[in-house]
C-alpha cells in the first residue's frame, strides 16, 4: 500500500462491502464466515466426488473445459461482495476478494508452469463500456500475483463476439444455448499449446465458460480450465452461467 493509500485510508476508513463495518473492504467477520468449499467435488460441477475425477452425468458429456475450482459457495458474506464487485465498487473488491485465496489449499493444475497464462472470461464491448470495467479482467490481475502465475487482463485475441442476454432464469439448456458460440478467438502465440486458466466471478453451470473454453481450443489452447472466487448452487445440475 503506498503512502497515499495510507493516508487516504485514514482519511476516508474503507467499509467492508458485505457487512458495512468500518476498517477493511471486506472485513475479518466477513472473511471468517466466508463459505469455502472444503468438500471434494466433481471438476466440472457440484456432486461430491473424489478428488481429480469427473461425476458420472460430466463423464458422458462433451467438455472443452478440462476442470473448473472454486474458492467459495456463491452464499452470503461472498455472494454480497460479488455484487458490489459487479455493480458498484469492482476496483476496491476485487482485490479483497483475490486476497481470499492466500493459503487456501488449491488445486495442483493451478500451480505455476512456463505455459500456464491466467485469462479473464470476457464481457461484450457494450457491456464492458457500460459498466467501466470488467470484474473477471480485475479479478484475474489481482489473483495472478497470488497464484504466481502469467496473466493477460486485456487479452485482444479473445473476445465476446455477441451480447447474450442474462442467464438468469434460464434452464441449463436455455444457458448453453443463450452462450453457443458467444465466444471467438484469435490463433495467437500467447496461446497456443498453453494451459489456460479462465478467470471469471461466479460459475453455475459452466456453459459460459464452456464457449470460451471452446474458442480458446479452437485457436490452440492445449488446455482449458477455469478458476472462479465462487460457484453457485443449480438445481438442474450440469447440462448451465
Ligand atoms: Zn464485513
Ligand atoms: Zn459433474
């Protein structure tokens, strides 16, 4: 934190985005009661499994994502933090909701390699100008330092190529549907024969990140995954963000 940090800090105490005490962005309460997964899930959805193995429903299922982690359930404190991380405040969240990591025990395909490269999950032009950010850009250049790994906030070969519209509300059919071929992408050298680890806020069913992963593939990614700071519950399980 630099000097003026400190001092605007004194000045104007930050107050956490969840609980709204006064002292931190996201506050001691609030990380303490922050709902990390400690079960051993499937990789790509939320059915108990052991450890590195996909449920029998993702087995028989296509997959361009390779594994999916999350740190936490998409439920309160977090799910708060999230919120204001998307709509109001994402500068300042971000970084406190990255910081939720250090010393989590993670997966061993997140640990650093010469050709693992972190990517945030893009948001379309128009959505990305109206909100003056995007989250996952933030939360991919805040988790990068922590996660000792190579990260690409603005990476120009990736993008949204059509506005879809929220997945909310949508079964899991209508979800991957909503997002088919939503993604393009660029053969660049950046990613080519790379591991990739797409960084977004929450994951549901996956079928956003599906997409990206897809392009990603398509352009020589040799492997996708995806990290999010949480993963949220779907009754229709696997077949839907
Ligand atoms: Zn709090
Ligand atoms: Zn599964």
């Amino acid at each position: 934190m630099t000097l003026i940090d400190r001092l605007l800090n004194l000045l104007y105490p930050p107050r956490c985005v969840s609980c709204g005490a006064t002292g931190a962005t996201l506050c001691e309460r609030c990380i303490a009661a922050a709902p990390f997964i400690t079960t051993r899930t499937c990789l790509l959805c939320h059915r108990p499994q052991a450890e590195g193995a996909r449920c029998y429903a993702c087995h028989e299922l296509p997959s361009a994502l390779e594994a999916a982690a999350a740190l936490c359930d998409y439920a309160p404190p977090i799910e708060i933090a999230i919120k204001r991380l998307k709509y109001r405040r994402g500068r300042a969240v971000a970084p406190a909701l990255a910081d939720l990591v250090v010393d989590r025990r993670l997966p061993s395909w997140l640990h650093p390699g010469a050709t693992t490269l972190l990517l945030p999950v893009p948001l379309h032009p128009a959505r990305e100008r109206e909100r003056g950010f995007n989250q996952a850009a933030l939360l991919a250049a805040a988790l990068a330092p922590h996660l000792d790994l190579s990260c690409d906030p603005h990476p120009i070969y990736l993008r949204r190529a059509r506005r879809t519209r929220p997945q909310v509300g949508l079964s899991s059919e209508q979800r991957r549907q909503n997002v088919s071929f939503a993604f393009a992408c660029d053969p660049s050298p950046a990613i080519r024969n790379a591991h990739i680890v797409l960084v977004d806020d929450v994951y549901t069913t996956g079928a956003t990140m599906q997409d990206c992963a897809r392009a990603l593939r398509e352009a020589g990614a040799a492997h996708v995954s995806g990290f999010t700071i949480a993963r949220a519950r779907y009754a229709g399980g696997r077949s839907a963000k």
